[in-house]
C-alpha cells in the first residue's frame, strides 16, 4: 500500500470536480485506488505518507488518436487540407518507418515527449511495417506506460511504398498480438486507415480478425466534406460512412475508436450509439486541417461516449491539456454558431473527457475511485499561483497556461514513470 | 552600429517570408535597420559581428489589444460569456487597481511576462486609476519596452468602483499624456472601454481630446451578439455600432484601434475602410467568451488593416505566437464553413498579422526593411529541432510547439532587452 498527500483533484462525473485540499490517495499493490480521504484513515495511522505539500494530483491524461510516425511532421505543412496534406507530407513520412534505425530515431522522442506531456496511455496508429510497429509497443513497455498500437492496413490509393496486402495487414496484427501476449500494459488495436486506403476485402478481412480475437478497432470517420464525398462514391450501398464499417464488422462489434467525426449525424449519430462506438475528438486537428468542428455536445446528449485525441500531426500538440482547451473552445463557437442551443462544454466535463472517458477504453482508468488503476501526475503550479487562486482556479490555469514544466512526476497502473531515454 | 548575423526571417509582404539562411542585418545608432544582406558588405568588412550561429532572428511580436488590470484573472474564470463574466469577474479585478501596491505587484508580472513571450510593444487598457495607469506607463518605459496606455473612461453600467467622470477621463489622460511627454517609446491611448460604458456625454469628450491632441484611440466593437443588440437600444440613432463611435469623433478621425470586430459587416465595414479604422483579432479571446469567429480574410480582402492582440483575460495566453495560431486555425473553420469561399490564412500572412501589419501602428516596426525600428527576437529552437528541418519550416514549428524557453534574445528599438524585474 502506498499513501500520497496532496490537493487532489478528479471527476467522477462530468458535472463537477471532487476536490480534496490536502486529501490523501491510498495505492494498493497492485497499482489500483483504495480510496481518497480528507483525513488519513485510522488504519494508515503511522503508515508513511508521500506528501506533495500545495501540489496539484490529478488523474494523467489519455490520447486516444495519435499517428506515431507523423511525429516528425508536427507543427509544419499546416497549409493544406486533409487529403493533399496526406499525400504530400503524411505518405512520404510514414513510408520512412521501413528503415529501424529511423523509426526508433522518432519513435523514442514521441515516447518521451508523451511522457513530457503528462500522457500515460496513448492509443496509436503506427504503420504497415511490422518490426516498427513492435518496436513502438517495446518502446512504450519498457518506459512502463500504456499504449494500444495499431498495424496500419491500407492497400489502395496510398503510394507504393505505403501499402500492405490483406494477408499482410492481418499476419502482421496477429504477429504484433502474440508479441504482446501477456503485456498488461500494451496491447494490439486493428487499424484499417481508413474506408478510401482499404478494399472491401481488407475491411471485412480486418473486421474477421477483430471478432476472432475480441480486439479492439481504431479508424477515421467523417472528418471532411470531401472524405465524406469520396466514401460515399468507394460505398455506394453504405447507408453513411459508418455504416461502410460497420458492414464489414468494424463498428462496434469489439471496442471501437472513430476519429473526428466532424459531420457526424443522423443515422450515423444513431449508428454510433447504438453500437457503443467511440467519438475521439480532435479539435487541434479539426482546426488545422480546416476539416470543421465536430459536434460534441449532441454526442454527450445522445449519450455517445467521447474521449480525447492530440491527433499528431493533423495536430500541432502533443498536450491533452492544450487539446482539451481547443475542445472548450470549439464547443463555445459551436454555441456561438447556434445561438446558445447547443451549451458549451465547461471545464469539469473537458477534464472528464480526457481522463475518465478516455481512460473508460482502457477500463477501470481516469479517475480516483475505488478500484481505478492510479494514473496520476503532481503538478506544482507555484509559477502560475501568483496570487492565491483557489484550487479549482488553479488547476484552471494550468490547463490553460501549463506546459510540461510544471510536470513533476508521472504514474502509470501505480507505478512512478521515470523519464524514458530519448 | 550593430551588425548582427543569423537566420533571419521576416515578411516585408503578407505572401510570403524573406529568408536569409546564414544572413546579416546592419542596426544604425538609431536603433533601425540598415538593411538585411545575404553576404557582408565590403563597407562592414572587419566590423564586429555578434554571430548567433544556427539561430532564427526575426521581428519582435506586438499585441494591439491586452489588459493589463486583468493579469491576475489570466486562464480563470472561462464558463462565461461577455457580460456576465465582465460583471462577476473582471470589474471587481479591476477595482482593485485603486491600490497602487496591488497595482505594482501585478503590473510588475505582466510587464515581465510580455517581455518573456517576446512581446516588445503592446497597446493596452489600464484602468480608470491615474496612479496606476503612470506606474504601468513606467514599468514599460524602465524595461525598455514599447507601450500605449490607456486611462479607461466609463461612466455608466459598471460598479461604482470603477466608474469616472467625464471630467475625470479627459483630465486624467491629458496628465498621463503630459506625463509622457518626450518618451519616445511609451505614450498615451483615448480609450472608452465601449459604448455601453460611456454615456454620449464623455464620448464626445474623449473624441474632441483625441483630436486635440491627434491622441490615438482604442476600444471595443462588435464582439458578441448580445453585447450589439445592446449598442443598437442605446444607440438607436446610429447606422451600426461602429457609427456610434463615428458620431463623437472616435473612429479614424484619429489613428484608431477596434478590438474583436467578430460581427463587423455592410455598412461597419465600409466605414473602417473609409476611416481606415485597425480591426484587432483577439481569436483567443473570441473562442474563450464564446464570442465568435471575426471574418479576417474579408477584412484583408477589403483592405481593412489588421493587428492581433492577446484580449487578455478573454483571451487565456500573453503569446502572440499562440495567438497567430489561433488566427490561422480560426481562418481554416471560416474557410470550412464557407464551403472554400474564404481562404484561410497561410503562416506567413499571420505572422505578417503579428508584426508588420500590426507594428504600423507604432510606426516603421515590424519588419527588418530599412528604416524599420530593429524589434527583434533571436529563438533557439535546437530542442525543436529534431530532424533538420527548412528555415521556414522551423519557424512554422517554433509557432506551433514553441514558448518562452526558446526565446534567447529581445531587442526593442535596437536596444537588447534585459528581463524586467518581478
């Protein structure tokens, strides 16, 4: 058992933050949540107590939409649009990874810098190539953090040196499964691009696989007017874009992550809740790509569930903090642009989003409960407390204002994450 | 004479950067540009040269629109719109500027963190206080920093703490004028907060000082729905809320700065054309008070001029850096939302938006053009530098990843900068 002092700070529910000032956390052995206390429980009297004096603990923060290997793209070719962006930057980039050298170059910085940024589970895609795709789940086991990786299929409209065959894509899943068998914290995610990057024959050949071995799926959806368009041409029979997934098995059969979905609605909407389907909303992406703003407020109403996604390098930051700004602020255009029908989303439920809702696709993860895997950062805020702010207030500004400097440790499933060698 | 070599990087014209890989920039004892050369004229030839090896030189930042009394509320306080967040928040901050100590402490930050984010002239609302209104006016010119100050005129709607005569309003803001007199980098602003604020009364009053004086003016125009309609009810006279300002003298009879202009159409904008009347985009702020999205490209397809402007504590971050992402980004959901009809801005246009477009209101300054005051910034983006990217991609990673760390140098007026004291 271990017991922290600290101000602590999480959201069982979406309406409203549980703060404890100068609270405790009890951590079992198995890295899960005894409980959190106002005052130390009689039971621990005398137990050593980790005290983080004024610092802020929170639950760490959960990406669930990332490319790894467009990290060297992050922060350039912001003048394009989605599909000219993909085949002028994105394909070039990613058909890099055949090299190892070159893929664990990248791929040890995108580690780190997770780290940096205070994310500890990350659901990822990687690329077709099988021994890169390994060495990102090895990379993220031996740093101790938790990751779902995605060996991408895509066999069509992509370049050469960026498609795999249907036998490949599912071998190679299978392979990336086995290699990981055992790996509490890593795990493989079928990763179909995208319907345009994969033939009928893949995506029921990758929704086979998915059902045979309960994996989860991760995929695009409804991103952009003219993605949408050119589905609609790929699926003729698809009644909406989700549903050409669904057909083929990849909607919500096993656990499923759809990225974007900016223009989501109707029977898609319906699709989607019926099936339990993931929004993973990315709204530093959304702007950079001018793909548009994804309507999260309808989702929460329609009881979609919603996490949260940095998206690299359709976005410009890794920070979840910094995508959970940009999605309060989306969600304030959206009720500017609806004059007021839509509310906005407020703080608690931003926090919520990013840890407990996020964190629900990797189970018991995100929040302080009882029985919820201790992933936590301490923040010491006392460059940005320049005036005694309350702690709700506090940790209002370091989302705003924060960076990876206020950073001061990081756990993950209970265990304190050093910082991992670049 | 200063001769400086470095990556220099800078937009004498919206369409594009001006690149000098390797280049030299020669400063005059005047503190302005000689001229930027790809090689080291023969005249120069064994002059000293401060060599800032792999480093990116380019123009320094300017924010058309902060307040500064509203430091303390920075990244608080963002679950509301305008005027209710006006009411409860930022008025009560405000008052609290009758205190010069509580002035000095927070005025004090602020100074140092503009000059931390790179910021070298800034156009900013004071309070209604006189004392506190000369101490900013003196931190800026101690630190060496170029600054307007307004004095703010409000006489109605707000609390009686905050509240000055029209007597007042042009009586202190002639004293901190006078008290400026031959400051060559700090001076004095007209500044009615906004028309629901001021009764016609000091309108005109601050409109015949302006003239008098050929005093510069700032206030607020078309932000937020709510905040028109009212205009529209006190002003019923007026064409749009713009006009109003036109009728007591405040809209181009002098240099004048509008802030937000997020509704800004038809009539409005002919007369900021006419008038040449600066729109400052606050898009920060616009998206934390749900205000909307100001149509840039329009104003730039008009030729209405342009600056940005941090708007804190609308807006929730110092860095005009972060603000011209947030330019960009906005430009890209009206481009989206537009189906294509409005182009959204290119990097090198918004980061014109940031310097020369914006420091026209200082004068020559925001460019390295010669006769242009030589503000400046040396960035050390090694640590961002992680796969040898193009200069321009460099820079258009600094303003995405970028902050303060990489910030290694400031020069205002040809001056270096030293970091002011806390």
């Amino acid at each position: 058992m271990k017991l922290y002092r600290a101000n602590i700070m999480f959201t069982p529910s979406p309406e409203a933050f549980q703060v404890l000032e100068g609270g405790y956390v009890a951590v079992n052995d198995n890295g899960l949540v005894e409980g959190v206390y106002e005052q130390l429980p009689a039971e621990y009297k005398g137990a050593e107590v980790t005290d983080f004096g004024d610092k802020l603990l929170i639950p760490a923060m959960n990406d669930l939409h990332v490319h790894a290997p467009q990290y060297r793209n992050q922060g350039i070719a912001m003048d394009l649009e989605l599909l000219p962006w993909l085949n002028t930057y994105t394909f070039p980039e990613e058909s890099k990874y055949k090299d190892l050298a070159y893929a664990e170059k990248m791929y040890r910085r995108f580690v780190h810098d997770l780290w940096a940024n205070g994310t500890m589970r990350t659901v990822a895609f990687a690329t077709i190539h099988p021994e890169a795709s390994k060495l990102l789940a090895d990379l993220f086991t031996t740093a101790g953090m938790s990751a779902m990786i995605g060996l991408v299929g895509m066999n069509r409209n992509g370049p050469d040196t960026l498609s795999n065959t249907t036998e490949e894509a599912v071998r190679d899943t299978e392979a990336l499964m086995n290699h990981l068998k055992g790996n509490k914290l890593v795990s493989a995610i079928v990763t179909p691009r995208f319907v345009p990057s994969c033939t009928p024959d893949m995506l029921k050949a990758l929704g086979e696989l998915a059902r045979k071995y309960n994996l989860p799926v991760q995929s695009h959806l409804s991103e952009n007017r003219s993605e949408i368009a050119w589905v609609k041409e790929l699926e003729p029979e698809s009644t909406c874009y989700g549903d050409a997934y669904r057909r083929y098995g990849l909607f919500g059969d096993t656990p499923t992550l759809m990225a974007h979905c900016c223009y989501t609605e109707g029977e898609e909407l319906r699709l989607m809740k019926e099936n339990h389907v993931y929004v993973v909303h990315c709204p530093t992406s959304n702007c950079n790509l001018a793909s548009g703003m994804a309507p999260i407020r309808t989702f929460l109403n329609e009881g979609v569930p919603v996490a949260l996604g940095s998206d690299i390098s359709g976005g410009h930051h890794l920070s979840i903090f910094r995508v959970m700004q940009y999605a309060l602020q989306i969600s304030k255009l959206k009720y500017a642009e609806s004059k007021g029908a839509l509310k906005f989303l407020t703080l608690s439920e931003a926090f919520w989003l990013a840890t407990k809702s996020g964190g629900a696709f990797f189970g018991k993860v995100g929040s302080f409960e009882k029985g919820y895997a201790f992933d936590a950062l301490v923040i010491d805020d006392a460059d940005l407390n320049i005036d005694n702010y309350s702690l709700p207030h506090r940790l209002e500004r370091y989302v705003y204002l924060g960076d990876d400097r206020q950073i001061v440790k990081r756990f993950c499933a209970g265990k304190e994450i050093a910082e991992p060698k670049i």
